[in-house]
C-alpha cells in the first residue's frame, strides 16, 4: 500500500513539473498571455503630437525668390462676407479659380518633410481661392482656398501669411463628402462656417436612418501670431437623436 502511495505522489510531483514547464515556456513565447488585464505602459515618445511636429509646422515658399508683390496682390483678394457657409451648393463662378503661374508664384507652399499644403492646379486637379477673412490681427493675411481632386471634392484650407507673403500656419478646415462602399449613398460629410467673430467652424454630418445630421463641430481661431489655434469641439449628439425622434 506504501509503495502505491509514494508511486502516485512521485507520479503527482512529476505531472507538476512537466506541466509548469510547458506553462512557462508558452509564457516565454507569449508574455502578454501572463495576465489578460495586463496594463500596457507606452512610451511617450511613441505618441504623435501635433505641438511637437515642428518639421511639419514649418512652412515655407518652395520657391525661394521673393517677388515682393504680396501685398498687391492679396489687396484684390474678395473679403469674405460673413457669416458665410461653404458646402456643395456653392456656387464656384463666385471664387477666384488659381492657376499654376499664381499658384507658383505665391502658393507652392510646403512643411519641412517636403509635403505640399495646397493641392496643385494641374492635371485633373482644381484650386480656387474663396477670399479673405475679415478683421485680422496686424499684418496677418488668411486665405481660404478650396481643392477638387480629379471629379471628387476634397477639402477646404485655411492657410495664413506675413506682409510678405511668407505662409506662417495651415489647417484643413475639412470639406468632404464620405459615401458608401458601393459609391450609391453619402454616409457623411463636412462644412466649413465663416462665422461673425472670424472663427471658422468645421461642422461634421453622419448618415442616420436616411437623416443626414450634425454630429460636432470644431471652431478654429487665428491668434496675433497667425497661428490657427482649436478653440473647442461641440457635440452634437442628443441633437440627432432629436432630429431623428421629431422626423418620426
């Protein structure tokens, strides 16, 4: 009877072993199995911030040359009238469509990796610019400029400059208009608002039960420095829930 017992507990202890050997090898070979609710520290320097891109925060005039009429030119720039909204029902006759002469000559604009701000006026390609926003601070320039890329609409930019023309800040305040994967229905889109305080409103829409609605909107400010600063983003959502409930 004492020789069953001592072979079952030798064969117990050696179950044991073999067992928390192929427990912590699997381990070894996947550590993020040691603990399902495993908290994952990630390194700050991993993390995108915008504030920190000082690469893609540095704007300047592909070409190099000054040609010194900036200011002659923006002073025939249409002011902007507020408030004013820019959606797929405008009328494009009404803005100055740029060419690629102008648009080299004062808006082949890029950030210090080489990417272009405003999309070029070539090929399939158009650009117009909207006008100028009123009100500015001291020897400020803001233009908002809108981009067709080949037949599709793409977006609305808010770029701004020095007296001299030199740009300083970019924002694509977003104009899109997002479908379906079977290209027959818009799921959403964006607007870009011109408000009465010279704040610019980027308001996003989502499709819901055929109801197409304002889901937030983010309001951009151009501070004396010319930078383009995010004031604050609003949701919307009770608004659609509400909008669906009264369309009901």
């Amino acid at each position: 009877m004492k020789t069953f017992t001592t072979c079952s507990l030798l064969l117990s202890l050696f179950l044991f072993f073999i067992t928390s050997t192929i427990s912590v090898a699997q381990r070894n070979k996947n550590p993020y199995k040691i603990q399902k609710e495993r908290t994952l520290i990630i390194d700050e320097s991993n993390i995108y911030d915008s504030k920190k891109d000082t690469k893609r925060r540095k704007l300047s005039l592909k070409d190099s040359v000054l040609y010194g009429d900036f200011a002659e030119f923006v002073s025939t720039v249409q002011l902007i009238k507020n408030p004013s909204l820019i959606d797929e029902n405008s009328d494009f006759n009404l803005y100055s469509r740029l060419f690629m002469d102008t648009y080299q000559k004062h808006f082949d604009i890029t950030n210090g990796i080489e990417e272009s701000i405003i999309l070029s006026p070539e090929a399939n390609n158009s650009l117009y610019l909207i006008g100028k926003l009123d009100s500015m601070p001291q020897g400020i320039t803001a233009l908002l400029f809108y981009s067709f890329e080949g037949t599709s609409i793409q977006f609305t930019k808010l770029v701004t400059f020095d007296e001299t023309g030199i740009p300083i800040a970019a924002k694509e305040v977003q104009y899109y208009i997002k479908g379906s994967l079977d290209k027959t229905t818009q799921e959403g889109k964006a607007i870009c608002q011109i408000n009465l305080n010279q704040t610019i409103s980027c308001i996003n829409y989502v499709e819901k039960e055929q109801i197409m609605a304002p889901q937030s909107e983010t309001i951009y400010q151009i501070q004396e420095n010319g930078m383009i600063e995010e004031l604050k983003i609003i949701n919307f959502e009770n608004y659609i829930e509400n909008q669906i409930i009264n369309d009901k």
